[in-house]
C-alpha cells in the first residue's frame, strides 16, 4: 500500500494531469516499443478516453465459492486470498478490461454521475455476473459527487463496452482503501487484491489458474491417479501373497505325497545312492498268475458291478473271489502296485518267488538296521570325547 503513496516512480499513484520528471519521460520513451510489442498481445484492454495507462497494476484474485478449495488456508478470510487457487487478471489504473468469465468482482455501492446512491451499501459486499467489464479509476463517488484529487482506487465493475459510464461515475464499485486486501462476498466468496510494481520483484500470480474450473477437473484427475496408483499397489500385493500361499501349499502338497509314496515303498528307503527300487507288478505278471477262466456260479464283478456270465472271461483270485479279467487287470494297474490284494476282502495274493524276496528283503533291513545303530553308537561315543 505503500507505493500507492504518489511519487515520481509510481505512476499508479499518479493523477494524470501529475507532471513527470525527465527520468521517467526518458524511461518512458525508452520502453515505448517495448509497450507497444506487449500491446498486441493484451486482449480487450485498453485506456479509456483522455486517460493514461500505469506502469504498475494490481492483481485481481477471485477463488469461487467451493469451500473444498480452502482447506490448506490456517485463517480466514486472508489465509485464503494467499494460498488457494483463484482465476486470475491483472488490471492497471484508468484499463478497461473485461474479466474472465467465472470472476465475480465484488461491489458494495452504487452510484449516478458520481453520486452515491443513498442506501446502498453492502456489507458484506454483494458479488457481480462473470465476464462484465471493469475499470480501475481514482475518481471517488460521494454523495456530493466525485471526491478530485482522492488516494484511494475505485474499483468498477459490470461497465459498458468502452467503460464511459463508469468513467463518468454511474455503475457498481467497491472502494480500495489499503492493499494488499481479502473480501469475503456475501454469497460466500472470496476476492483478493495484490499490488504489483511490474518491476519483476512480486509475484502475485501464485497458484493462478485459467479458471476455477481447470483447477477442479485437474484435482479430480490427480486425485483418480493417486487412487489409481494404491489400487496397483493394492493388486500387487495381493498377487504376490496369493503366489506365495500357492507355492507353500504345493511345496506341502509335495511333501505330503513324497511321504505317502514313502510310505508305500514306492521310493527307495536307503541312504545310498545306488539303493533299489521295490518291483512294480504288470500287466504280464497278473495274466500269468490268474489266466482267463469262465465262471460257473454267476457272481456279480464289483469292479464294474455287474454279472460275471458263463460265456465271460473271467479271473478267479487265490481267495476264491471272481472278476472279470479286464477288469481286475484295470483294477491293479491303474496306478503302480508292489502287492496284490482282493479288493473285496483285502487278501494278498501271493506271487511266484515272493517268499525268497521278501527273505532277501528283511535281511537287508536288519542289516541296514545293524549298520545304522553302529553308526549312531561311532557319534555318540565320539561326542562323549
């Protein structure tokens, strides 16, 4: 606020009819083109008539009325005119521009050729339709009519195409008495005004956006992503502690059957390397022990559960039970078998030459038995040392 105090560096708080020092007509003439290349680019601003633009201008701030936007802001109504995103333009003395299209600028007065109406002010102030024309001028309505030679900014808004009218003090404003300044609307919005020397010192277009609305579908985009983002790694985890609970229930499943096969004498029990593995009973063997017969008595196969007839080959077992003969081959083929056993009472059924084998068979365990408690006998006395 400071700066807006006049002197001959700040044309801001200048009257027009203010007399320039050389150095600034000279400073002036030499940033001529530079202004006029700035010029072209300036969308709908220009000086109104009989009236000279500043060099310094102010920062127009407007952050809506979507209170999810200020939740970073530590106080009100400042803290939100300092860190929430608003839409933003930049506005000189005597410029008349138009606003963009979601700015509500603010008024809290209304006046006719400079005269203040009577009962028109509010507080807090009301809020004007996006997209109107404003002006930032010194003359200042009273009820008297226009206040000459006043410090203060009036600030028009909802102006004609060519601000005539607020130039000659009829339309809405609001007073600028210190800067930088933070208005809370009465609809619930919120309007902040910074003060800019345009010497490249003061950064007053922080988290400004093209509009509101770009800011809101940005967020909502950041925030799909980062939801986006715990979900994978939601899922990732997932996958892997699903790999992991399938291996470590294969690895057991393993286990469990390498046992069982164990268990059966399917695998070979000894230590060594070169230990032999039991015999597995086919096809040849079982004809050559149990040729076809024909049944005479009619008994029922329980292997497919039906009648052994007269005319079926059959195969009679060592326990007197009959079966038809593919079936009973089927029966004890389809998986490995060292043994043969009725599948109706469990009776083994003895091979030729088994009896001298499983002879041979004991006496190797006894002897692998004898070895391995002379072995265990060695270690222990061993520790003893």
């Amino acid at each position: 606020w400071a700066r807006f105090v006049p002197s001959e560096h700040t044309v801001l708080a200048m009257a027009p009819s203010t007399r320039q020092s050389s150095v600034t007509r000279l400073f002036a003439a030499a940033c001529t083109l530079q202004w006029l290349q700035r010029a072209v680019i300036t969308v709908s601003a220009e000086a109104v008539s009989g009236k000279h633009l500043s060099k310094d201008y102010l920062t127009l701030r407007y952050h809506g009325l979507d209170s999810g936007r200020f939740g970073s802001a530590s106080n009100h109504p400042f803290g939100v005119c300092h860190s929430s995103p608003a839409t933003c333009m930049d506005l000189k003395l005597w410029e008349c521009k138009h606003s963009p299209g979601d700015m509500r600028v603010p008024y809290t007065s209304y006046a006719q050729l400079g005269v203040l109406g009577s009962g028109s002010i509010h507080n807090p102030p009301y809020e004007n339709m996006g997209g109107s024309r404003l002006l930032l001028a010194r003359d200042v309505p009273s009820p008297q009519g226009f206040l000459q030679g006043s410090s203060q900014l009036v600030l028009w808004s909802g102006c004609n195409a060519s601000c005539e009218d607020c130039t000659n003090g009829t339309g809405r404003f609001v007073l600028l008495q210190q800067l930088p300044k933070c208005i809370a609307t009465a609809p619930g919005g919120f309007f902040g005004i910074m003060y800019n020397d345009n010497l490249g010192q003061l950064n007053t277009h922080e988290n400004c956006w093209d509009s509101l609305e770009s800011f809101d579908l940005e967020t909502e985009k950041h925030v799909r992503v980062q939801l986006l983002l715990k979900y994978c790694a939601f899922g990732s985890v997932a996958v892997v502690s699903c790999a992991l609970v399938t291996l470590l229930v294969w690895y057991h499943c393993h286990l469990k059957r390498r046992r069982e096969q164990r268990r059966r004498g399917l695998l070979g029990v000894g230590t060594g390397s070169g230990a032999p593995l039991p015999r597995t009973i086919g096809k040849a063997t079982i004809e050559e022990h149990f040729p076809v017969t024909h049944s005479q008595e009619g008994n029922q196969c329980v292997v497919c559960l039906l009648n052994i007839e007269e005319h079926d080959g059959c195969r009679r077992l060592q326990c007197g039970h009959e079966f038809h003969a593919d079936c009973i081959i089927e029966w004890w083929t389809h998986e490995p078998r060292a043994g043969l056993e009725c599948p109706i009472c469990k009776h083994k059924q003895r091979l030729r030459g088994e009896d001298s084998e499983d002879l041979q068979e004991t006496g190797d365990a006894s002897n692998n038995a004898a070895a391995q408690g002379h072995s265990e006998a060695e270690a222990i006395v061993r520790e003893a040392i």
